[in-house]
C-alpha cells in the first residue's frame, strides 16, 4: 500500500506553524492563515518578434516549478509595441497545494540564498490583502537550469496568496516559513 505524497514545508505547517500562529494570534484553527496558491509569471515580450523565446521560457519554467506553463496572450493592441491583440507574450504557472509548499521550500532554502549580495527579500511587497509579489531578476538562482543551454537571462514574478485578511498576519504566516526579510 502506497502512502500519499505530503511536502516536508507542508507537515511542517501543520505540526509547528499552524498551532504556533494559532496561539499568537488568538483565533481557532480554521482562522489561521494558510498558502492558498503560488503563482509565477514571467513574461516575454520579445515573443513578439521571436517565438522561440517564448517557448524557452516555457522549458526553463517548467524546469523550475515542476509544472507545465499556459501561455498568456495580450488582451489589448498596442501600436507602439507593435503588439495586437490575442499575441503571446508571457507564460505562467499556477501552484497549488503540496506543489506549492515543495516550490517555496524550494525558493526559500536553495535559491535564494544563491542571489548574489543577498540581504533580504522586501517586507513591504504585500498588496493589501494578504498577499505578497516577489520578482526574481535572474532565473539562474535555480540549480534546475543548466547555464550553458541559456540564451539570455529572465527575470520572472512569484506570486504568494494566502488565506490572510491583512498583510500582518501574511507577514506572521512567511516569517514562520522563514522568508528572509530585511526589514
């Protein structure tokens, strides 16, 4: 009988975090913030004039998040981009569940710490909501990517939604994760 694949940063969660955070913030289990999904984005507007690239950026992304992109088309026309309607011009990703929790683990303890100079991640980049935007400049911080094979370097947007009402307690939540913040 196989036992049901569960993320380390997941168990984690539910053994020390939740109970932990439940205790601070003095609410009941099912208040307490949580990951809803991770989303990464990257876009690729030099697709315009190369398709190629974009399918590229599909490859390293799927190399990085495990999962296969979709491919984000423009919703408006724009002249002086050359740009029309229904062109693709980015590709994301959208993780849920233990993909999510296996992908922050990931961010979190390998790649990061990685960037060059690294001081921390911004402890303002919340929306308001409870969820936090972190852009990567570099997608080269991921051990997946082989340097040899890359034409150009990109940069990508990774999306944190919790569960959060207010980005205090999303903030409490990714603390206890330990995401480096500098402030």
């Amino acid at each position: 009988m196989s036992e049901k694949y569960r993320s380390r940063l997941r168990i984690e969660y539910e053994k020390t975090i939740k109970p932990a955070l439940k205790k601070e913030m003095g609410v009941n289990a099912m208040a307490v913030p949580r990951i809803e999904k991770i989303v990464v984005n990257m876009g690729v507007g030099e697709a315009i004039a190369n398709k190629k690239v974009l399918e590229d950026a599909q490859k390293e992304l799927m190399l990085i998040t495990g999962q296969k992109p979709v491919v984000n088309s423009a919703r408006k026309a724009i002249a002086s981009f050359k740009l029309r309607a229904g062109m693709p011009i980015g590709t994301s990703v959208v993780l849920r569940k233990d993909m999510a929790y296996d992908f922050l683990d990931h961010l979190i303890n390998i790649a990061l710490p990685r960037v060059k100079d690294f001081k921390g991640v911004s402890g303002k980049a919340f929306d308001g909501r409870g969820n936090y935007t972190l852009g990567i400049k570099d997608f080269l911080i991921f051990p997946e990517i082989d340097f040899n094979s890359i034409e150009k370097s990109k940069g990508f947007n990774v999306t944190i939604v919790t569960t959060a009402d207010n980005d205090k307690d999303a903030k409490q939540l990714l603390k206890k994760f330990r995401m480096p913040f500098n402030s």
